[in-house]
C-alpha cells in the first residue's frame, strides 16, 4: 500500500513540474496543445469547447489587426467611410516598419485596397492609414479598439496601436480574441478581406500572399489573421465552417515555426470529430401564420429569420425541444420582415438558442371601405 502511495505521489510531481494547466488540459480533454494559450469556441453559441490558459494576458503580434479590421468594418457599416474612399498615406504611416506595403507619403488607395493590404499581406503602414482616414489620428483610432474591447466586455485585452507591434501595455487573451472573431463574423466584410488568398497591388507590380496558410491546407477555413515577433511568437486567430459547424480557433505563444497552423489545425480536427451542428429548423422556414387586423389580407406567414440549431456532442443530442411563441394577431400595416414572435431551442429547462419568426411578406393597411365591408360581411353574412 505504501509503495503504491509512493508511486502516486511520484506521478503527480511530475505532473507537477509539467505544470497545472498542461495537466488539466491532458486529463479534461483528449488533446494538448503546444501553444502557450489556446481556446476552441462554438461561433454560433460562445460556448467554449476546449481552452488552456484562456484568459492568460499576452502580445497578440498581428492577431492585433483583427480589431483594426473590426472596427474598419464598423465604421463602413455606420456610414461614416466607404470603401471607395480616397486614402492618402502620411508621413507617419510611411515610416512603420515590420511587414508593410512600403507606403509612399502622398501615394493613394481606395479605403478597400488598404484594408486588403491589412488582412492579407499584414500592412502596418497600412493601419496607419486607414486609422487616420477613420478617427484622424492613429491615436484616436487605437482608443475606438479599446472602446470597442469594453463594449465587447473583454477582461484583459488593452490596445496601444492598430498594427501590433510590441509595445508596453499592449495585450490581450485567446478568450478575448476569439470573442473579438465571434463579433467580426457579424460583419461579413471582415471574412471576405481575410478570405482572400492572394490579391494585386499596385497593378500587379505588388504580391500579396494571404500569411494565413489555413486557407489552403483546412478545408472549411475562411478567416482570421495570424501573428508574429520575438515577445509574442506565432499566434493566429481563425474560423472554420463545415456542415453547419463554425468553430474558432485562437492559439498564442507557438515556439515553431508553422507550429500555429499546425497547434490550430490539431485542435480544429478534435472540434470536428466531437461536435457537431443539429439543425432544427432552416431559414426562411414556414413556422405559422399570425391573423392581422385591418389589413389588405388577412393573414401573414411566420418564417424563421435565420438557422434554428444548437452545437451538441455527437451521441448527446437527446433531451432537446423547441417551443414557438407567436403573435395571435397583428395590425396592419406589416413589413416584410416585421418580428411576430421566436422560436427557442432547450436542453431539458435549458435555453440554447433563440430565432425570431418574422413576416415573410409585407402587408398593407386596408382602405376604410375594404375594412367597412369586411365588418358587415361578419355581422351580416353576406
């Protein structure tokens, strides 16, 4: 008994000396990983299916410029910059060393141009620009991240430039990062920039290569972006779709080189082999029908305004049911469009996703004639 007791303790020394976290992840999930933090979420849901050191503070290298592209799509979605829009490089943007596109003071690009330069050849002069087209200054452009990283409700994440370069004070996590890629996904500017593979600056006098090799070796993956320097070593930050299933990746700190594609890719393949996406209702899928009052009809169809489903352990998908909540009526007029109730998805007492139901068609308030006949034809019955 006691030389077994000592073999015991012997074993979780050594496990000790390995260190904690690599000895939670190896005994709670099936997988390690060489990174130095790492996380695998449900895009979908935020649900966190694998993670080590999650919310340990690091240097995100280029990784940074997933929030430059965040907030660059924002600011194209609020209408206050367009991608045709003329950006004209400073002096201060042209001289950012690192990876770049060798900016000329005065040379212009299309605000689109400069963020492909951003998203596939990992332009810091390039988030110079756009942040001084954007906010007027880079300054001013790097305190919107930061805004941006509060209003997403991240814990440890704090910006000091738009590029990601080392700096004091400039960090974040791979929980935080991935939130920021679950965000980016509501834009789909974003997963187009970094979905490109390949794009011709310059008239085809300037390469751009896409540095995120995911895209060529992984089927399924479709963004983010990657990162390096000496502080942060290789990190990247992505997304993968299959058959229903968007996962992200966030791996930080890889020693080897290539090593983040690989850590990824490993990661990527437990998620899959264990997950998957259990639909129960499409888009656009007839779910009712809501009465409206004093319309031109008399009726409306009730659709699902986007996919009803949840991401459950393959084997483990008992024990879930929807239920539809709907308006018994509605008035007019009604647009195309228009909520009228949800459909929600439980686990047991649950809630693992919601959609609303919506009008599929609009519908016009009726004349005052068309609503007096309407009454004698029910009062009278003719």
């Amino acid at each position: 008994m006691r030389k077994s007791l000592a073999i015991v303790l012997a074993m979780l020394l050594t496990l000790g000396n390995i260190g904690f976290a690599n000895v939670q992840s190896a005994l709670g999930v099936e997988i390690e990983t060489e990174a130095t933090s790492a996380i695998l979420m449900d895009a979908a849901s935020g649900q966190i299916l694998y993670e080590k050191e999650s919310h340990k503070e690091l240097p995100p290298a280029s990784v940074t410029k997933l929030m430059t592209l965040l907030v660059a799509a924002d600011a194209v979605a609020s209408g206050k910059v367009k991608l045709t829009d003329k950006v004209t490089a400073s002096d201060n943007a042209s001289k950012l060393g690192g990876s770049q596109i060798y900016l000329e003071p005065g040379e212009t690009f299309t605000l689109e141009q400069m963020l492909i330069a951003i998203a596939v050849g990992s332009a810091n002069d390039g988030c110079v620009a756009v942040a001084e087209h954007i906010d007027g200054t880079h300054e001013a452009f790097v305190e919107e991240m930061n805004r941006k990283a509060q209003d997403l409700g991240l814990k440890n994440t704090h910006f000091v430039n738009a590029y990601g370069l080392p700096a004091e004070g400039h960090y974040t996590s791979a929980f935080d990062l991935a939130l920021i890629a679950k965000e980016a996904l509501n834009y789909p500017l974003v997963r187009k920039l970094t979905s490109m593979k390949e794009y011709d600056l310059r008239d085809g006098k300037f390469k751009l290569w896409n540095t995120n090799k995911l895209l060529w070796w992984y089927p399924g993956a479709d963004g983010f972006k990657t990162g390096w320097t000496n502080e942060a070593k290789y990190c990247l930050a992505s997304t993968v779709e299959r058959n229903g299933l968007r996962l992200i990746c966030v791996v930080m700190g890889v020693s080897q080189v290539r090593g983040h594609f690989a850590e990824s890719m490993k990661i990527y393949n437990y998620g899959f082999a264990k997950y998957e996406f259990k639909q129960f209702a499409p888009a656009e899928q007839r779910q009712g029908v809501v009465k409206v009052r004093k319309g031109s009809e008399n009726e409306v169809n009730a659709i699902t305004e986007k996919t009803l489903g949840a991401t459950v352990e393959k084997g483990k998908d008992k024990n879930l049911w929807v239920e539809t909540k709907l308006n018994p009526e509605i008035s007019a007029p009604i647009q195309k469009g228009q909520r009228l109730g949800e459909i929600l998805l439980y686990r047991n007492d649950q809630l693992q996703a919601s959609v609303n139901l919506v009008a599929d068609h609009p519908v016009a308030r009726a004349g005052v004639v068309e609503q007096v006949t309407r009454t004698l034809k029910g009062v009278f019955g003719y």
